[in-house]
C-alpha cells in the first residue's frame, strides 16, 4: 500500500479547524461512517477542554456537536492512560444531559447523547478495537427485551428503548490491525497513521487529505502544530517516567520510619507533581503512600488555587 506524506493529526484537527463550517464535511463523514446513519452537523458547542489555556497540553481534546435530528454527539481523543476514564465519560453524558434539559421541561425532552471516544492507549481488555455500549432491558425470567409501546413510540419518536439513553463508542486505536476491512476501518487507519492511502473512499477522507494537508498550513499554523507534536511526545515521556518514579518515591517513603511529619510532607510533595498524570486517586494514594482523602484535598487546593 503507498504511503503518502502525514497528515495533521486528527486531536489537532479538532481543536483548530473543525470547528469551521467550511470543515465540517470531515466531521460528519467520520461520524456518518461510525454511526452508520447519515450525520449533518448543524453546529458545534463550546464545552470547557474546548479553551485554550494551559490544560490545551494535555493529552486530551473533545468536542460536542449537534446532529440534524438535535441529538448531541460527544467526540474524545485521549492519548494519555486513564484508569477512571469509563466513569468519566459517564459524567460527561450526564452532565451534558443536565445541561440540556431547562427547569420545567417534561422528560420526554431529554437529550439523546452519543458518545465517542479516541483512544491512543490500551482501555480494559479484549481482542476488538471498536466496541459500542447501550442501555437494554431484560427480563430475569424470560430474558425477552422490554419494548417501547406504541403511545412511547410516538411520544419519544424512537422505537427502541435503548435508544433514549447514552450510548457509547470505545476506538482503540493502537489495537487496530492495519486492515481496511470496510470504510469504518479506512478511517481507523487515517486516525493511527495520519495518512488516505490510494483507493480509500469512506466519507469525508477525501475532503482530510484536502484539508488537513501539513503543507498547506499558514507558516505560523505550522510551527504551533510543530509544537503540539513535541508537546505530546514530552508528555507520554513524562507519564512514563514520573510514573515509575512515583512508584519508587512510594516505596520509598513506606520504608522510612521516623520524622512522621517530614515524610507526609515529602509525600504531599511528590503527590502534588503527579496530580496532572495520574487521574485515579486511588492509584495515586497507593503510590505515594497517602489515603485517599489528602489526594482529594490536594486536587480541591488545585482548582482553588
């Protein structure tokens, strides 16, 4: 298969380009393929990862759009390893149902979210690299499927339960075999090589290779892509070396007897440095050897702060 030069990536793309009505063609041919359903994006919606500030260095960039049927469809790109991420994406859908649904407004307009996430690292265990959640009911004794009634079906304009509550794509990337096995998997491999081999045709890819070409960047546009690229090659470093460190800086401080305040201070320390690469606190309390409450109260000092 020809190789063709790289590509902007696609987290990048999110962030800068596909916010633009001119690109949202790449967009919705993504999703159209995933989805398997014809997906017009009418607008794009701010949501807080979407600013830029220092957090943009990070490994980590989403964005929410809405479909033509109104429904809101969340997009993820997460490279760094995230040990409560499934809980996380659960807040978010909630969160964004919340945020969706005015006071005084019936259930019945409830908010349908799709959830979709890039994944750069290995989440969970199994042999696929695409994996989809929904919500179904059924039934412990006979193992039927509840149904929607036909009243239900004309008050929610769905036929299937599971169909009103969020659902969720898992793409893991780095798991994908390099086989183009249907239009999905041209996109898979566009999103792990940042390249549209010859013959690929899946929606939107032609418009990616027009569009997200390195070369035709504005000079200034690609000397900050330039830096977003070192930025995430030092933060996987960082991850991978702070992290063992921290084990160590753990096993460490264990073994010490003595000078109780001095080490919890030592502790606190070495914890504060690693709140940005370890999001389980938990984990990170086991790590450093603090409970799990002086974790939380350092992150609360964080965002205070």
């Amino acid at each position: 298969m020809k190789r063709h030069r790289r590509l902007i990536s696609f987290d990048w793309a999110m962030k800068r380009l596909l916010r633009s009505k001119a690109h949202f063609g790449i967009l919705e041919g993504f999703l159209t393929e995933l989805l398997r359903e014809e997906i017009q994006i009418l607008e794009i919606l701010e949501s807080e990862s979407n600013k830029e500030t220092a957090a943009d260095k990070q490994n980590r960039v989403d964005l929410k759009a809405r479909n033509a049927g109104g429904e809101i469809i969340l997009i993820e790109v997460q490279y760094q390893r995230q040990f409560d991420y499934l809980q996380r994406i659960l807040h978010s859908t909630a969160r964004t149902v919340v945020e969706n649904l005015d006071e005084g407004q019936p259930y019945g307009e409830v908010v349908k979210v799709i959830s979709v996430s890039i994944l750069y690292f290995d989440l969970g265990q199994g042999e696929d690299y695409v994996y989809h959640g929904a919500t179904r009911f059924i039934g412990l004794h006979r193992q039927d499927e509840l149904r929607l009634s036909e009243a239900q079906q004309d008050l929610y304009r769905r036929q299937e339960p599971h169909a009103l509550f969020p659902e969720y794509y898992l793409i893991k990337v780095n798991q994908f075999d390099d086989v183009a096995r249907d239009s999905l998997d041209q996109w898979i491999y566009f999103l792990k090589h940042e390249e549209v081999p010859e013959g690929f045709s899946a929606r939107g890819l032609q418009e990616a290779k027009e569009q997200l070409d390195i070369l035709k960047l504005p000079e200034a546009e690609r000397r900050a892509y330039a830096r977003y690229q070192d930025d995430l090659h030092q933060q996987a470093s960082m991850v991978e070396s702070s992290y063992g460190w921290g084990m160590h800086q753990g096993r460490k401080l264990g073994r010490e007897e003595g000078r109780e305040e001095g080490q919890l201070q030592e502790r606190r320390r070495i914890a504060q440095s690693l709140l940005d690469l370890i999001d389980d606190d938990q984990l990170l309390a086991e790590k450093t050897g603090l409970n799990v409450g002086d974790v939380r109260g350092l992150r609360e000092e964080r965002r205070r702060g």
